[in-house]
C-alpha cells in the first residue's frame, strides 16, 4: 500500500513538473490599431503592390515571446518568406543583423512589427497586407529571440540547416543600442 501510494505522489510530481510553457495557438490579445492608419515607409513590395496605409502596434508588447511553438513557428515563417535573403541567420548580409546590439529602428516588439508592416526607406520592403497580422507577430517573436530577447526555454534550439552559430536559445541577451547615438546616451536615456 505505502509503495503504491509513494509511485502515486512520484508520478503526480513527475508531471507537475513538467510544464515547460503553456501552448497558445492563437493570440489572445489583438495587438494592432483598430484601421490603417500608418503610412508604408517604403514602395518596395513582395508581389502585386497593394495601395493604402497599414496597421500599426497598439502596445509595445509581444503575445508570442513566452510561446516556444509560436517562436519556432516564427523561424519557419521567417525562412518562408525569405527574410534571411536579405538578413542572413540574423548576422545580417545586405540587411541589418538582427543579433547584434545596433538597431537602427527600435529592437522592441513594436518598432520590429513597425518595420516589417510600414517597411523601411532604402531597403525593407512593406510586408502590410500581404502576411497576416498573426504571423507577424510570430516573426517578432523570432528576431526578438535572435538577439536573446526571450528566455532560453522557449527559444528555438538547432536548425535543419548548415548554420554555425549558436541557437537561439544558447545567446545572451544584447541591449539595444540605436545608431547615431553614443552609448554614455543610450545609459542616461530613461527605459
């Protein structure tokens, strides 16, 4: 009786430990403005040109960061739509690294999904309305773990590919430092 009642409690333990992160398959806080109101910063589209503004981030928070499936989800989509073309595995190539501590756009969730959905002069093509809301965020959440900005157990671990650096969730966290300012400035400015 007692060793069933101890394989009991070994096994309720067992799986209360387990949890590594709760899985949520849909975002249960939209994150975006109401209507589009934001311009595109760039004319450069993928496929047919769509006209009009695009939606920006209400909150600068990421729904994602805290989802491994959400954060693999966005290494798949960040493959697919070829944004290692341009950015590498993130080292960057003839776009910004995306690992580093030189952003020149903001490394905050609100400022990457700004980018990737207004796009950027000289460059970033306008992804807004041509990928769903929902898998942008995913990408956030991607380039966000990139840089270390999400915790290590749900950061993606290894990649299919021949790429030699370290995983995702192996680097450590890099401030973010804006170009053209000194970081004695970056220091004083308020977070």
């Amino acid at each position: 009786m007692k060793a069933r009642l101890a394989c009991l409690l070994l096994a309720a333990t067992a799986l209360a430990a387990c949890e590594r992160e709760e899985r949520h398959f849909r975002a249960e806080v939209r994150n975006a403005t109401g209507g589009e109101t934001a311009v595109r910063r760039s004319s450069n589209q993928p496929g047919m040109a769509l006209g009009g503004m695009v939606k920006l981030a209400e909150r600068n928070i990421s729904m994602y960061d805290d989802n491994a499936f959400a954060l693999n989800e966005g290494k798949r989509l960040y493959r697919w739509y070829n944004c290692s073309a341009c950015h590498a595995n993130g080292g960057g190539n003839i776009g910004p690294a995306l690992m580093d501590s030189q952003w020149v756009y903001g490394s905050d969730p609100q400022s990457i999904f700004a980018s990737i959905v207004q796009g950027r002069p000289n460059g970033m093509p306008s992804f807004g309305g041509h990928i769903p809301e929902d898998q942008v965020w995913k990408i956030v959440a991607y380039v966000r773990s990139m840089g270390g900005g999400v915790r290590s157990d749900v950061a993606p671990s290894r990649t299919d590919s021949l790429y030699s650096g370290k995983p995702e969730n192996f680097r450590s966290p890099q401030p973010a430092i804006q170009k053209g300012t000194s970081e004695a400035e970056q220091a004083l400015e308020p977070r």
